[in-house]
C-alpha cells in the first residue's frame, strides 16, 4: 500500500499515513524479518512520519527518538513562527547588523541562496514581503495593488543576502527585507534525518515533512517503497490518485494550490508566489519531483509551479538526476499529465509491465 503525497500545508489534515506494511523478509533473506515502526509529531508547522524498518521494535524506537531530537533542534531554529527562533531573529535584526546563527539556519540559508540563480530566480527566500502582501489582501477579500506588489518585490532577491561564512553571520540587505524558508525547510530537515539514521546503521526507512519525502532503501518486503500522488481534484480522499511511485534511496516531493491558497472573493489563489512577478503561480495545480534529496525536490516543486510546464519541462530535461510530473487541467476539468522523459520509470509497475 502506498504512502499518500500532498503538496505541502502549514496545518496537518490528517492525510499522510503509512498503510500496513508487512513484516515479510527480503527473498532469499535468512536473517530476522524487519518490521515498520511509525512515530509521527507536530513538527515545523505540519506532521512529520517517520517510519523504520527494523528487526525490533525497541530498536526502531530508539532510532525515531533520535530523529526526532534532531528535528527538535531544527525546530528552534528554523521555525519561522517560533518568534524565539533563530530565524525571526535574522529577520528582526539582521538589516541592522549581520546576525550570528548556527550551522544548521547558516546552510540552510546558504541553499536558498544558492538555488536563487540556479532556478532563474524563480525560488526566493526573500520573498516574505509578498507573501504577507498576498495574506493582508485575503484577509481583505481583495486582490493587492500593483503598488503593492512592486513595493514588496523591491524588497526581494536573495543574491544581496550577504553570508559570512567563517563567521557564520547572515545580513539582511536592507530594511523590511524578510526570510522564508517555507520552499526548503521541510526538505533541509528531511536530509538533516536522513543523516541521523546513517550514522545509527539505519538502511531501509520513509521520511515524510507532509509533501517532502525520502525513501531509504526498501520496505519490509524488500521492494522500493510505494507513494501515492494525490489527484489535486480530490485532496481529502485518498484513494483518489494520479499515480503510484516505487522509490529507493530517492527524494520525491510535491507542490501544488489544491491544499494551500488564499481565498479572494470566492476565486482560490496560490501559496506560492512569482518572485519575478509578484503574483500567485495558479497555471500548474501539481508538481511532482523526483530527485537525490528531498533539498533539491522541496525547492523544485516550487520553482517548477512558478516556471509553468513548458519551461519546467525544459529546466528537468537539462538537469541530470531529477524527474517531474506535472498536472493541469482541460476545460471539462480533466487532468493533463505531463511528465520528464525518465518519470514513467518510477511508476508502479512500469518496469514489470509487456514492453
């Protein structure tokens, strides 16, 4: 059965689980057959699953013990709605002077900045003044002013964030100027486990930040673990799916405007914004990316659901390593898959089927 992918919320609905893996061994296999062990918490402001495959279940309680204290520690950190993180503190004081953070915000922030020009500006971690322009105009039930969206896009633009490495400070380029690592956070901490568990002889396990997910080598059964995209017509039902993926050792992640919007005059708008434009990315309803770490593929649902399909099937196609699905609708509301040329090969069963 497979693991549900949404596209990222700030609140947890309930929709990703974890259905009843079997403790089987691998074929072949002699030793003690692994089981699945889930642990999920309110983490990063959502639900973070994380599901070990072990010979016992102490040991695999053990092992999510010290995953989630590592996350706790990210938490306090990275958390853009902790006003005692390390964040807020850059983003209060950090136009004033460099601020000094830990290694974890430091390289974090460093990512953002560095998939700003890898992403042809399309991903921005600066680009809290529009989101909260986009927030303030839902609240009023109206669409911002072009003056509204001018003045925050002026504030954008993560290439001026200026980072000391050896001293490990962050400084914001002027006033006003706010950092938000919603695009990445998930993703960075995903990786951030994934390490944990390397070190603790972990091989096999499913790490979920609601939409960001990374597969660890296999399930219990000994097969690439199973991931559901969600059909974005129908976000609370979760049989309803575009697709089933088989993963291992892979990142996949997915964005889309079916589960976070902004409500303006009946019409839903997106969460994510166009940093270049300052308005709501609503062309494509769902991103799917396949690639090496959840980092890469949390950033990259973004900067693909503002790129739209034509020039986010041009940017995977030329970048090695990363796979996307994306989805659309026609006019009777049917959807239009579009897929990277290698996708299909992580589709359920595609590789068993006649050729």
């Amino acid at each position: 059965m497979p693991m549900i992918l949404h596209a990222p919320r700030r609140m947890f609905l309930g929709s990703l689980f974890l259905l009843g893996w079997a403790a089987i061994a691998p074929l072949g296999c002699a030793q003690t057959p692994e089981k699945a062990v889930s642990e999920s918490r309110n983490l990063m402001s959502t639900t973070i699953t994380l599901t070990i495959a072990a010979r016992d279940e102490a040991t695999a309680k053990g092992h999510l013990r010290a995953a989630f204290d590592r996350l706790d520690t990210l938490q306090r950190e990275l958390s853009a709605h902790d006003p005692k993180s390390e964040l807020a503190l850059v983003n209060a004081e950090g136009a004033q002077r460099p601020v000094r953070v830990e290694p974890d915000l430091f390289d974090c922030i460093a990512d953002g900045v560095k998939w700003y020009d890898l992403t042809n500006k399309t991903f921005d971690i600066t680009c809290g003044p529009l989101l909260q322009v986009w927030r303030e105009a839902g609240k009023a039930d109206r669409l911002p002013t072009q003056a509204e969206l001018d003045a925050a896009r002026a504030l954008g633009g993560a290439d001026q964030v200026l980072l000391d490495s050896v001293a490990h400070t962050v400084k914001l380029p002027k006033p006003g100027v706010q950092l938000d690592l919603g695009g990445l956070g998930k993703g960075y901490c995903m990786d951030r486990v994934l390490e944990v568990l390397k070190k603790r002889g972990v091989h096999n396990a499913l790490l979920a930040g609601s939409g960001d997910i990374y597969a660890m080598g296999h399930n219990p059964e000994g097969r690439p673990w199973r991931i559901g995209v969600q059909d974005p017509r129908q976000p609370n039902n979760p049989a309803a799916l575009l697709a089933v993926l088989e993963l291992t050792d892979q990142a996949v992640s997915t964005s889309g405007n079916y589960q976070r919007y902004v409500t303006i005059q009946g019409k839903h708008y997106s969460h994510i914004v166009d940093p270049r434009t300052g308005w709501t990315a609503d062309n494509v309803p769902s991103v799917t990316v396949v690639g090496p770490d959840t980092t890469t593929t949390d950033i990259l649902d973004t900067a693909l659901s503002v790129m739209g399909v034509e020039e986010g099937l041009k940017y995977v196609e030329a970048h090695k390593g990363l796979e996307a699905m994306f989805v659309t609708f026609d006019k009777n509301n049917e959807p239009v898959v579009t897929q990277s040329k290698g996708f299909v090969n992580y589709i359920a069963g595609w590789k068993d089927r006649p050729k």
